[in-house]
C-alpha cells in the first residue's frame, strides 16, 4: 500500500530494529519473539529514538522496537501489522497531521500513539478524532506513563477489533439465519377447511436447516400433493439438498407433473447436487384428491404415513429403494392407493422421530412405538398442536437425548367440510 508522502531523492533512509531489553544493540530485522508486543517508532530523530526505546526497556514492557525514519521507510512494517505503532507529528515526509490518515490507512487496526514534542491540546483532540489511541508529548512522559499508553491503546485497539467482530459475527449468523429460514417452506393452502401444521428440527446446534424436507401444495381444485424427505447425512452440504429437492419437487407439481413423474426428476437432481456419490435420500410422495376419498402414497426408502383419527395407524404401502442409492435408477412401481375414512388424518415424518431409543437399552422406538405415542395423545387429548405434543413425547421417551434432524406434518379437514 502507498502512502500519500514518500521521501525524496535527498532524504536519508534507515531502518532500525532495537529490543527493549537491550536498547543499546541496534538489529537489523530481528524477528519478534512471540511473547513480546511489536513496537513500530517512526522517528527522525536519533537521540529520541533511542531515549523512548531505553524508557521501554526500563518499563519492563516486553516488546521488540523497530525505528524507521519516515513514513516511505515505515511502509514495509505496517504491512506486517505490529501491535503498535508509535508516530512523531515532524518527520521528512509528514509534517504534522496530515500523515495521520496515510498512516491508518496502511495499518488498519493496529493502534496508533502520537509521540511528539508539540504541546497542544487542540492538534491532541484532532489526532484522537482522526483514529490516534493517544496523544503523548515527550517532555511530560516517563518510562511509566509511556508503557501504560502503549499497554492501554493496544488492549482498547484489541477490544475495538473483537466487537466488530462480533457484530459482524452477529450480522453474518442473522444473514445465514433468514437465508436458512427462507429455505423452509410455506406450505400452499388455498382451502380454509384445510390445516397443516408442521414441526421442523434440525440435529446441528443452532441450526436452521436440516437434511430433513418437506412441503405440500393444494391445487385449485382442491387436491392436495404433499412431500416429505430425508438426506443421508447431518452437515450443511446436505441441507442444501434437501432445499434443492424440495423445491424441484414443488416446481414439478405446479408444473402439473404426477408424482411418478416426478419422482425421477428428484432424484436427477440429487444425482446432480448431492456432496458425494454416497449420498442418498429417502422420499414419500403423498396424494389426496378433491373429494378425500383416498390417499395415494409412493414412498422411496421412507417410513410410512400414519393415518390418525381416534386411534393411529401405519399406512401399509409399497416400501421401494431410496433415490440415490443405486448406481442405476430403478424403474419405480405404481403409487401405492388406500382409502381415507372420513375425519382420517394424516401425519408424515422422518426417521430422526422414530431413531431415538426407548428406555436406558439400545431399543429404538420404531413405528410401532410412535404409533402407540399418537395413539395416546389421541385417547389423553391435548390442547398443544399434534406435531409438538409428538416430539415431546418422543423426546421424553428417548430422555431428552433425541438429536437428529426431524421433520413432521400433520394434515386435516375440518369435519364439517367434506365433500360430497
């Protein structure tokens, strides 16, 4: 980086390195010990180099000192960053304040100390408003009081880049955090005698996103198409699949795609997307036409569908590979077709709600288990929405230690709005 001053043709360079413990020896780009702070003194004058360089050494500040007579000579030291830089206001090439910001410029964040024979209060305030951590004059310092300032402008200088680290810190975790919430989805509900609730837990602490997806989208007829999934693997990279999927399958519906359809273009997108070829997903299609009369289910490697009412069941549907898994896509087999009683309910989730273990053994709870779970929340009732009453006791059951992702939907009609 430039500076806005450099020295001229007749100027005279040198460069000089002095340790405070031995202010003495004049060394030439002797390397910092890591236990010491770096010390930059750009100083003309010899006789005051010297004195500022003993005074620190008699402090019992540890730090190595480099001297360069003017800011031309100073370039090379700002760009290695030292801890401190120490600036007379009367050099060959900056004269006063002016080289003040030239000087911020070239090391930004390393604090700054005015060392300077002038007395003036008012040239003080203006080098602090311009970014200086002090202003010392030389005829009223001492050992002591030139090490305070150099240990203070340097901890206030640290304390300055820590909090605006943490504010960016901050403001980059709230980015990612609407970015990742703008990856979940709203659901398309266009029947007010329709309810969806869902429940949405990502296994990483902090986390927004899972691998875990799901959706649904009612058509104008009042059809309902509705997708929950699975990505093999917990870390962001398969968070981003699971958002890729999701909406590929939520473009291919409203395109007007059936799920058989469908299903293949998922999976070309996973091929596409996923972080290794080891990664596959499982995926459960779910149909319900206008009148409510059955359910289509085409399930890919997921568990099954249980349909709710005042008791629970599992959906007995064909069970096919997982998308992904195979080297060569499979040719998928018909959507599996029940019927749905009236007042039937229908609750889709993922395998990180029925994974947790039962009890201090290794049992898991498996669909059995969390069919008797649903079952009776049903029988007891309960005022909280199904999807939360589910994962808490679920939680409980695998006492509190349930951490994968999960993803729940629970859909339902109001009973007095069926069809006729």
């Amino acid at each position: 980086m430039n500076l806005s001053s450099e020295a001229g043709p007749d100027s005279v360079s040198d460069s000089r390195q002095f340790t405070a413990s031995d202010a003495g020896m004049h060394e030439l780009n002797r390397p910092a010990e890591t236990d010491r702070l770096r010390l930059l003194l750009v100083e003309d004058d010899d006789g005051d180099a010297f004195l500022l360089t003993e005074w620190i050494a008699d402090s019992g500040l540890r730090a190595s000192v480099t001297v360069a007579n003017c800011l031309a000579d100073a370039q090379p030291y700002f760009r290695e960053q030292p801890d401190c830089v120490l600036l007379d206001l009367h050099l060959p090439d900056g004269r006063g304040l002016a080289g003040l910001p030239a000087v911020l410029a070239a090391a930004p964040g390393v604090p700054l100390i005015v060392v300077t024979g002038l007395h003036d209060e008012a040239a003080g305030a203006a080098a602090v408003a311009a970014g200086a951590q002090d202003y010392l004059v030389k005829g009223q310092i001492d050992p002591s009081t030139l090490a305070r300032a150099i240990r203070y402008a340097v901890e206030r200088k640290r304390a300055e880049v820590a909090t605006v680290r943490l504010r960016d810190s901050q403001r980059r975790a709230a980015e990612n955090a609407r970015l990742e919430r703008g990856l979940l989805p709203r659901p398309i509900v266009r029947d007010a005698a329709l309810a969806v609730s869902v429940r949405y837990q990502p296994g990483r602490q902090r986390a927004l996103l899972g691998g875990d997806f799901y959706d649904l989208v009612q058509s104008a007829d009042g059809a309902v198409r509705a997708l929950i999934g699975d990505v093999s693997g917990h870390g962001p990279d398969e968070a981003a699949v699971g958002a890729c999927l999701r909406i590929c399958w939520r473009t291919a519906v409203l395109a007007g795609l059936s799920d058989a359809e469908a299903l293949p273009l998922i999976e070309r997108v996973l091929t596409a997307e996923r972080p290794s070829p080891h990664t596959y997903a499982t995926v459960c299609l779910v149909g319900i036409p206008a009148d409510r009369s059955a359910v289509e289910v085409l399930s890919a490697g997921h568990p099954p569908p249980l349909l709710v009412g005042a008791g629970a069941a599992a959906l007995r549907v064909d069970h096919q590979p997982p998308i992904g898994l195979l080297r060569t896509p499979v040719r998928r087999r018909p959507a599996t077709r029940l019927p749905l009683p009236p007042g039937g309910e229908l609750l889709l989730y993922t395998d990180g709600l029925i994974d947790g273990r039962v009890g201090a053994g290794d049992d898991r709870l498996g669909v059995d288990g969390l069919v008797g779970i649903v079952a009776l929340l049903r029988r007891r009732g309960t005022p909280r929405p199904l999807v939360d009453a589910v994962v808490e006791e679920v939680t409980a059951a695998d006492g509190g230690r349930l951490a994968d992702d999960l993803a729940l939907v629970h859909v339902k009609w109001s009973p007095r709005c069926r069809p006729d």
